[in-house]
C-alpha cells in the first residue's frame, strides 16, 4: 500500500502512536535520547581533550568544521571537490587492488611446489609472480606519495594551521591528540598519513578516528565494564583459499606469555565464528590475528577470515558488548563501502559502536611479518607500567607508525588507524 492510500486520519493516527512509543521508550533507563537529535553542546563537548575536525565533502563546497571546547569554527577548503576526492578514492582503489591478482598466481605456485612439483614451469610461475608483485607494491608506494601529498595540500596543512598546529612537534615531545570524521569518500583515504617532504600529520598530532561526533560522545561516558579483565585471543593462520599467516605463530606466542593466566586462546579449530561470538561477550579485550577481508558493493559481508568462515561486519553489529580494547592484526578491518560512503560499515566501526571503545584496525592488506611488530610494539607500550592500559592505544600506535615509518615503506605503516576516545 502506497502512503497517497492512507487518509489523513490515519495518518494522524499513525503519527501519534508513533510518539506514544516513542515516548514509553525514552522513560526507559539510558534511552532518553532514543531516535532524537543530539544537543549541539554534548556534540562540541567531545572536543574537551583535543580538537575534533569533520570533513564535508559535497558538490557545492568543501569545509572543515574544527571542533573546540569554545565552540565551533569553519575552514574552507577550496583545493578540496568533490569530483577530486572520487578521483583520487578511485587511483587509491584500483592501484591496492593491483596486488590481488599477482599474491593468488603466487600463492597457487608456492602451493605447486609446496606439492612436489620441482619443474621449470613451476619455478619461472614464482619468480613472474614475485615480480608481478613487486611492480604492483611500487605502484603503490608511487600512489601513495601522491595521495598523501594531495590531502596535505588541501586538507591537513589547512586544518593543522588553522588549528594552531603549524609546526612539527619536537621529536622527543608528547604531541597533541586530534580526532578526524571525514565524510563520504574520504572515509576510504589515509588522512592520518597526509604529509610532504619531511612534514606531515604524524608529526604534529596523535590521530584517531571517529565514524560520528556520537560514538565519540557515548565512547566517553561509556560506564566500567563488567566483563572479565582477560584478553581474548583468536588467531587463524590457514584458512581455506588464502595463503598461510607465517607470523600468527609469533603474535600468539607473544599474547600469551605477555597475559599468562588472563587470555582465552582459540587458536586454529578453536577459532570458528560460533566460539568467537560467543567469547566476545565475556571479555574486556580481543586480539584478532588472522585475514581479513572487505567487500567494497556489500560491506557488511565483509569481515575476519576464521578457520570455519567469516565473521562479518552483521555478526558484530548485532552484539552488544563493554569492551574496552580490540586490536584487528587482519586485512581491511576500517575499509568501508563504495555505494553507502556516509555509512560507516567497517569492521573496526562495527566493533567500536557495538561497546569496544578503542579499536586499531587497518584500511588495506597488510604484511602478517608487519601486523607483528606492531601488535608486539603496542602492547608492550600499553604493559610498560606493569599494567595494561588500553586508554594509551591511540599514543602506543601512534609511536609505532613513527617508528616504522622511518625504516620501512609507506605501504608498511600508513594502514594501521585507531578508532575512539
């Protein structure tokens, strides 16, 4: 029945009763706001311990609006359309996507000689492959440099000179928190990364994200958890169809003796999506390390790669959880969706607007022997004190991107995000 079909009472009536519902629920504990627009100043308030930048991006004009405890102010961008974030999206797209096709013809020919089969065909597969693969990881480094460079042009230098954050910071100082919601597109870029000759975001802010000024807010106030102080730990080194993590072995060894007697391991035929849901509810931390994978038409299909099938972005999003910490060591975990820009569908989001307040994810494929060092990096940040203290991830990934960043490629470090308060 179409809506020109209802009369005008009914639609009256229809009305009320929704406001009727409406209002029941909003009597109930901790949903008086269900459904209803927050206050402006709970939304300026997520800006009290640093400032919080939101990037619009529409065919009209493009603007940064820089929250501060003071209130609100705008920032043009005019280097910025949007016709210039779609084309760029699209080079960053189908340039990471250039390494799918060579990794499988390599890890089908490994899986040949892994076989037994000793042959020069074998042998001239592997090394076309591994030179395929090369070529590809230097497109990427070239898009890369390009792309960061543009956004530090018309986005970041902007937005850090407005700020009042002109100049890099001294290398042995603390430097100031900044949180990033972009909008549209942009969601799929590495703006933590944008930088140029030497100067970039990573030198003068510790980054995190945010999918909404909302989950910002609600991630601040969340109340002290109930579940176990235990970390949850869940690696799969082989799953079907996808080339063995070399490097699970030493995030899961590592894992457990840094929390001897407070983890849970589900580790190979353990690690199955009907253990994990299960778990997650019980424990104040989670340690993923296995693959991942993002579908960019149907992102909520996208998910981590378990030994019996994926846990997807909708297995997550429908839990409800207090936890306090989850570390994604995967492939694509904070990728979105083409076709819904605006939605933040991603697993790292998933996970955070589901009850985990901090979450470090990556945007793209990442090396397992990389995801390692970070993970053992972090963590042994967030344990220095002799404590583990998850409310330090943003600061602990920030010096371990710093770290990698100065002996490695941009491919190696630019993925890795943080997600939270």
């Amino acid at each position: 029945m179409s809506s020109s079909s209802v009369d005008p009472v009914g639609k009256m009536e229809l009305s009320l009763q929704l406001e009727s519902a409406l209002a029941e629920t909003r009597a109930l504990p901790g949903f008086e706001n269900f459904l209803s627009h927050p206050e402006p100043e709970a939304l300026i308030g997520v800006a009290d311990r640093g400032p919080v930048v939101v990037i619009n991006v529409s065919g009209w004009r493009c603007d940064a609006l820089l929250l501060r405890p003071g209130g609100v102010t705008v920032q043009e961008l005019p280097g910025l359309t949007e016709s210039s974030v779609a084309r760029h999206v699209l080079e960053y797209l189908e340039t990471l996507s250039g390494l799918d096709a060579p990794m499988h013809r390599l890890h089908q020919a490994e899986l040949r000689l892994d076989a037994g089969e000793q042959s020069f065909e074998v042998f001239r597969e592997v090394t076309d492959a591994r030179n395929a693969c090369i070529r590809a990881l230097n497109a990427i480094e070239s898009m890369l440099t390009s792309v960061t460079e543009w956004m530090w042009d018309v986005i970041a230098e902007p937005v850090l000179s407005a700020l009042g954050l002109g100049a890099a910071m001294p290398g042995d100082s603390d430097p100031p928190r900044l949180w990033w919601c972009p909008t549209g597109l942009l969601g799929l870029l590495p703006l933590h990364a944008a930088g140029r000759g030497g100067d970039g975001v990573l030198d003068r802010v510790v980054s995190s994200f945010t999918p909404t000024l909302r989950a910002l807010a609600e991630a601040r106030r969340q109340p002290a958890d109930g579940s176990d102080a235990r970390l949850l730990i869940v690696t799969a080194s082989e799953v079907p169809d996808a080339p063995a993590l070399l490097d699970v072995d030493r995030e899961r060894a590592f894992l457990t003796d840094l929390f001897t007697g407070r983890h849970t391991l589900l580790d190979a035929e353990e690690a199955v999506v009907r253990r994990v849901r299960a778990e997650l509810p019980r424990h104040r931390w989670v340690h993923f390390s296995c693959h991942g994978a993002q579908d960019l038409l149907q992102p909520s299909r996208g998910g981590l790669l378990l030994t019996d099938g994926r846990l997807t972005v909708g297995d997550i999003g429908t839990g409800h959880f207090r936890g306090e910490f989850a570390f994604l060591s995967a492939c694509q975990t904070a990728t979105g969706g083409l076709f819904l820009p605006d939605e933040a569908v991603t697993l790292t989001a998933a996970l955070h607007y589901a009850g985990y307040r901090h979450v470090i994810g990556t945007l793209w494929s990442v090396d397992d022997q990389v995801a390692a060092e970070v993970t053992e990096a972090v963590y042994g940040d967030l344990t220095a004190a002799g404590v583990f203290d998850p409310a330090r991830s943003a600061r602990a990934l920030h010096r371990a991107t710093t770290e990698l960043r100065g002996r490695t490629a941009l491919s190696a470090w630019v993925p890795f995000i943080h997600t939270g308060p």
